[in-house]
C-alpha cells in the first residue's frame, strides 16, 4: 500500500512538472542569458571521430519582442445615391462610391472629402458628428459610422432653332450653373428661359416642357426630370400705313423705308417693326402746318409701325385745284 502512494505522488509531481515546462519558455544554459535578437551557435557532434571535430554549428536567435497590437476601431462611410461621387480619407485608407470600412488605432483624427460626379451635388454628411459641405473630420473613438448625402441634379435645356435665341438664367440658386439655353441646378431651384426674336420675327409660342406665348418662361421650384423647351418665331405681320391730309394748301409726302408718294400712293403695307419716316413737302403757294397721328410739329415723323396707322399731314395756302384726294 505504501508503494502505491509513493508512485502515485510521483506520477501527479511529474505532471505537474510537465505542465511547468510546458508553460515556461524553453532556453539552455548556453543561450539563457541572451537578449531578444541576439544569437548564439549551437553545435552538434558526430556520432564517430574525435570530439569537437566535424561538429556541425547553427545559429539560434532569440526571439525579438514584439509590441502588443491594441484593438482598432472600424470607420464606415457610404453614400446616400451609390454612384453619385467618390468619398476619400486621409490618413488614406478608403476610397470608394458605396460602402467602405477601414480600421484605425483609437484617437485617430480622420479627414473626410467627397467628390461629387457629373450631374450631382455633395449636399450634406450624416453621423460623426458631421454636417453641411465641404470636409468632415472624425475623431475614432469607437467604431463609426459616416454617410454622404448627394442629390441629383435637374438640367434644363432650350433651343430656338432660327430665327431666334433664349438665354437661360437662375438667379436664385447658389450653385445654378447656366451657359446659354442650357441650366444644371438642384432640385427645389427657379429657372428663368428668356426667348429673343431676330429682327423681322417675333416670338409665337414654347413648346416641350415650356408652354405659352409670354417670351419669359419660369421653372419654380424645378424637380426631376431633366426639361427641355423649344422657342419658335414667326415673321412679323404687315400692317397698313395710310396718309390723309388737311387744310386748303397742297404738297407731298413721301416715306423711307420706300412706299408712300403722295399724293399717288397715299398707302402702303410695311412689316409690323419697321422704322418709318414721313416727309411733308409744300408746293409753291402752300405751307406745311404740322402733322398729327403718330407725329406733331412741323418736322419730319419718324415712329416705328407697330400696327394700323393714320398719319395726316396739315397743309394750308390759295389752289385753284384745292388740296389731293
């Protein structure tokens, strides 16, 4: 019996002694005072031949010591519209249009930039304590995530083709880029298309996403989809001239552009627009008294025809032969 307790007390130090072992790191008495790098050679003999002679020798590093890695924080970001812009980090560790992560150490200040594409507009971030445009800078404390907010943007588009233009403008939006007819806006934003007739037309009427005849067309509050308008033009109409004359006297009047020779041609059809101008011309024994209609004074009438016009030319003296009819 007592043989048996000793052999067991034997068998539990030797697992116990094993188990030391095993948890304690290995070293020999030759290399046990080496510090983390250094290396020592370890030689082995032959089985045969004298000692010390065709010993073969290694070289032993110590292993180096290695600082503990602490734990990282994750940095999220995405986009509110995948495919509207690129979001970049610096330090440089993400760079993508979607949904990214990379870690970092804690306390790590990171700078956010975001790069709207064509035809949309980095309006704000969300989370990380972000807001508004421009660059976002996030301190890690703990893992985070950031989203960048894009919307897209509503173009607006106007030919007139010939005999005309339209100029395209938005005066209220803050980031309205316009050139011509053609606007890029954001949504909630006003346009304003202008349509200019070349001289001799005038403007008839939008169609497209414009409606009516008023040559100023506004987009309020514009929201997608994309507009686009046409402006056509028409020539302008011809309208009647006529001259009359009063008084005992006689003479003549004649216009330019050419038309009216009076008396003879006492009335003529011009283009709605045209610039006249009326000469009154007393014969000998007459006096030219003045004008009324679209003139007064004794001068010449110049006034643009804009419609049906009466002009009459006041002529006074002795004629046999009385004054034109």
């Amino acid at each position: 019996m007592r043989r048996c307790m000793v052999v067991l007390c034997l068998a539990a130090a030797l697992v116990l002694s094993i188990g030391t072992a095993s948890a304690a790191p290995r070293t020999s008495g030759a290399d046990s005072h080496l510090k983390a790098g250094q290396s020592a050679k370890k030689c082995k003999g032959k089985k045969h031949g004298k000692r010390g002679k065709g010993r073969k020798c290694r070289k032993k590093v110590a292993p180096a010591n290695v600082a503990p890695t602490g734990p990282k924080v994750t940095l999220t970001v995405g986009s509110t519209l995948p495919g509207a812009g690129t979001i970049d980090s610096s330090p440089n560790a993400l760079s993508c249009g979607t949904v990214c992560s990379a870690q970092f150490d804690p306390g790590t200040v990171v700078t956010l930039s975001a790069t709207q594409a064509s035809g949309y507009f980095q309006s704000d971030w969300y989370g990380g304590g972000c807001s508004g445009r421009g660059s976002c800078v996030v301190t890690l404390n703990s893992d985070t995530a950031v989203v960048a907010g894009f919307i897209q943007r509503v173009s607006v588009s106007a030919d007139a083709g010939d005999n005309g233009s339209v100029a395209a403008s938005a005066p209220t939006a803050p980031f309205g880029v316009c050139s011509g007819g053609d606007c890029e806006v954001n949504p909630g934003d006003d346009v304003t298309l202008t349509a200019s007739p070349d001289t001799g037309f005038m403007f008839d009427q939008w169609t497209g996403d414009c409606t009516g005849t008023d040559p100023v067309f506004i987009f309020s509050a514009i929201a997608s989809p994309d507009k686009v308008c046409h402006a056509s033009f028409v020539p302008l109409p011809n309208v009647l001239l006529s001259i009359n004359y009063s008084g005992d006297g006689i003479g003549t009047v004649t216009s330019s552009p050419a038309g009216i020779n009076c008396p003879g041609s006492c009335s003529a059809s011009f283009q709605q627009g045209t610039a006249l101008t009326l000469t009154a011309t007393p014969t000998d024994g007459s006096n030219f008294a003045g004008w009324t209609g679209p003139c007064s004074g004794t001068g010449t009438c110049t006034f643009t025809l804009n419609g049906p016009t009466t002009a009459t030319a006041a002529f006074f003296g002795y004629d046999p032969g009385g004054p034109p009819t």
